[in-house]
C-alpha cells in the first residue's frame, strides 16, 4: 500500500504539471504514505518472559507501573507509564486478533501496574492473600483454591458450547458399543 501511494502521488505529481488540480490529489497521496510510512517503520513489539522489546529498548515487567489502552482496536495504542513515571506509546499497527494477543499478554505481565486504572488483582479478579498458606498441600488447596484465569471470551465459550451440544446431538462424541465401526466425523457431512 506504500509503493502504491509512493506511485499516486508520483503520478498525480508529473499530471500535476500539465493540469494543476490534480496536485491535490498528489497531497492526498503523499499524507497516505507518509501515514503507511510511520505505521510501517514502528519499531519491533517483543514480549520476552523478564521484557517488553520496543525496537531496541527493553522495560522490564515489574518497571511498568500503568497500562492505559486508547479506544482505538487497529492500531491499537497502549500509553505505558513506568516506575521513573516515564511514559512510553506503543503503537501496533498489526491485524486486531494480534494486537488483542499483544494488549492481553501486556495485562498479564505487567503485576506491578494498573491496568486502565484498575489495580492488577482487581483486573483479573484475583483474590488477595491474607493469611499465610497452611502446611499441608490438601489443606493449602482446600483454603486457597487455585486462580483460575480466563481462558476464553465469553462469546467464544458460548459457541464452544454450541458446538459440543451439537456434537452430543449427533452421538458423536459417544463410545461404540463394541462391534459397531467408530464414524469418522467428515464421513458424513
């Protein structure tokens, strides 16, 4: 999309010479790219177990003390503050499904920060540790059940409900009385 803008507005430049209205459309062209031009030349977005990679600058997790998210989904921007009170923008102009990955892996590491203004434990509906764990490993487990994180969006877990309902329907996730061929699951459809 850049090398086509870099060539709209080349060509409504050397039409421009001969028909002057046609130099807005070689600005129109040169805001494009130079819009394509910044989203593409973004520095690199690592996530590494103990940083956050932006190009060359690593942050580690516990340095982040903030995780705000703009309204904006593609790209998406997140303002990080950090614990100097530093304030680093990460722009990620990838596809959305990517940038969510990238906005929940950012949530998820970052336990010293607030994310959107929630503290992390609030966030994530952990709950504090008051008292310290019993001896025992059963008891432990019997006091303090273990987190559960989420692991699916609600909407997601309402259709993988709808598809193993729809499966129970169809008998196939039954076992075979012994003797009967087990059905293959695209044999039939």
């Amino acid at each position: 999309m850049l090398l086509f803008a870099l060539a709209g507005m080349a060509f409504s430049a050397w039409i421009g010479m001969n028909w002057p209205p046609s130099w807005i459309a070689a600005a129109l062209f040169a805001v494009s790219a130079a819009v394509l031009a910044a989203a593409v030349l973004r520095p690199r977005i690592e996530i590494f177990e103990t940083h956050l990679a932006v190009g060359s600058r690593a942050i580690r997790w516990n340095e982040i003390r903030r995780v705000d998210r703009t309204s904006w989904n593609a790209p998406l921007i997140l303002q990080l503050t950090l614990s100097d009170a530093e304030k680093v923008t990460i722009v990620y102009p990838g596809v959305v499904d990517a940038g969510r990955s990238l906005l929940a892996d950012v949530q998820r590491r970052s336990r010293q920060a607030h994310i959107d203004g929630i503290p992390y434990r609030e966030f994530w509906t952990e709950t504090a540790a008051v008292a310290p764990p019993p001896a025992t490993k059963s008891a432990r487990n019997a006091a303090h059940p273990p987190v559960r994180y989420p692991m699916l969006r609600p909407e997601d877990e309402r259709e993988i409900e709808l598809m193993f309902q729809k499966l129970k329907s169809a008998r196939r996730l039954e076992q075979p009385e012994s003797g009967e061929p087990i059905e293959s699951a695209g044999a039939d459809d």
